[in-house]
C-alpha cells in the first residue's frame, strides 16, 4: 500500500475517500497526526501530514522516526513525501515541480537512526550501516515520472535536496555554499525522513515544488517573499494531486 506523506499547503487529499483515522503509538512516540486510511483513485492509500492539523510542527520538531514506523505498521509498503521548496538556478524557478535524485544532509540534533542503541526499535543494538548511495527509490521515481508523462505535466527529473535544519530560512550567503556544493533545491522536512525509509526497508521518493527563488537569487534578491511563496503552494497543489492520483492508479 502507498503512503503519501504531505509537506506545507498538501494537509489532506481533496480526492481521498477517508474510511479510517487512526491514531498510532509507535516506541519513538506519536506521529505528527493520525494516519489517514482511504482510497485514491479505487486503490487503498495511507496519508499523513507531516507537519500535523494547522501545520503546528516546525521541522526540527517532527517526530520523523514515529512518522515513518507508524506508516509501517500500518501497512504502507512505500512512500512518497511532498515537498515545498526554494529552487536554486534557472531550471528550478518557481511553479517547477522536481523529482530529486540525489541529497544532501545539513540538519543536526534530529533523531536519525532506528539503530541508536536504545534497544527501541528493529535492530535494538548491534549498529547498523544502510547504503545510502542512491537516496530514492528508482522505481518509485518512475512511476512519478510515467504519471506526470500521461497527464502532460512537466516534470524536472533530478536535482539534489539540501535538508537545512530550518525554521528560519536561509541566508543568501549560505545558498551561495548550497550552489557550490552542487544543491539545486532546498527544503527542511527531507532528512532523516528518507534515510529512515531506508532502514525499514520502504521504498521512498521525493516530489516536490519549487515555491520561490532561494535567498539571494533571483526574485529573492533582496528578500523572499514568503505570501507570494505560500499563495504558489496552495495553487499548485491541485497538479500535485493529479500526480499522485495518476500514481496510485498506474499501480507500479
């Protein structure tokens, strides 16, 4: 079953018929919300949004490792994660949807690992190293890439994520190193979300928005304008959803 994890402006799925809200306990504590049952498209889906009702939870207090557990157990066998975005060069102005292939990790103090020695989760003790080469799922990724295909929705295919521990912004100087290390997008919410995808053996992509210019680039010279960047979010949301939809019912 596919799980839609919502970022900021996607709260529920306007197509979704809910037939279960389920609050979970996970050993790491509560998700962001309950874990919504439904259907998409005649096909049964999971949905949770990340930053919970009212958008209450700033990114470094999402409770990523109870988030990705509770989707499991509740019988998710994927994910993908939406997410809004400051796009970094000219092929990721704002309106662009993207599929990540590749990240980059500047978060710190986040709970990052199932494998913490606290004997809690599925490896308990032992460490456990995952190979992260390739952060998100291929197939999965092409399964967004053939729906956007068949809606005729432009879909950039690749770039890398920086997750930034946020909730302030980023400086411009800071997006001038974000360039140089190769970054095409930034966001908050995209580590350790897909890193614990990983450990627990969930194929995960990333699709996400460019919302607005990053700081110190194009229109956000001098300053990003965060209404303008949150009424685009709200506009283009209903693509999104098609995506997803179309997703869900090509069925992999």
């Amino acid at each position: 079953m596919l799980a839609i994890i919502g970022g900021s402006s996607l709260y529920a799925l306007a197509a979704m018929h809910i037939t279960q809200r389920v609050d979970v306990g996970t050993p790491y504590g509560a998700p962001s919300g309950a874990l919504i049952h439904g259907h998409l498209s005649q096909r049964e889906v999971l949905f949770l949004a990340r930053h919970g009702e009212g958008h209450r939870l700033p990114p470094h207090k999402i409770n990523y490792r109870a988030n990705v557990w509770a989707l499991r157990e509740q019988g998710a066998t994927a994910i993908i994660a939406i997410a809004t975005v400051g796009g970094i060069g000219a092929a990721f102005a704002p309106g662009t949807l993207a599929l990540p292939d590749q990240l980059i990790d500047y978060t710190w103090g986040r709970p990052a690992t199932y494998y913490d020695g606290d004997g809690s989760g599925d490896g308990g003790d032992p460490v456990t190293h995952i190979d992260f080469t390739q952060p998100y799922d291929a197939r999965l990724r092409a399964r967004l890439l053939r729906a956007a295909h068949a809606l005729h929705e432009s879909l950039h295919d690749g770039g890398t994520y920086a997750a930034t521990q946020g909730p302030r912004l980023e400086t411009a100087a800071e997006i001038r190193r974000l360039a140089r290390d190769g970054v095409d997008m930034v966001g908050m919410t995209g580590m350790p979300e897909a890193a614990l995808a990983r450990e627990l053996g969930l194929p995960y992509a990333a699709l996400t928005l460019i919302v607005n210019a990053a700081a110190g680039t194009g229109d956000s010279g001098n300053r990003v304008d965060l209404p303008a960047a949150e009424r685009l979010a709200r506009a283009a949301m209903a693509r999104v959803e098609r995506i997803l939809e179309t997703v869900v019912c090509d069925g992999g």
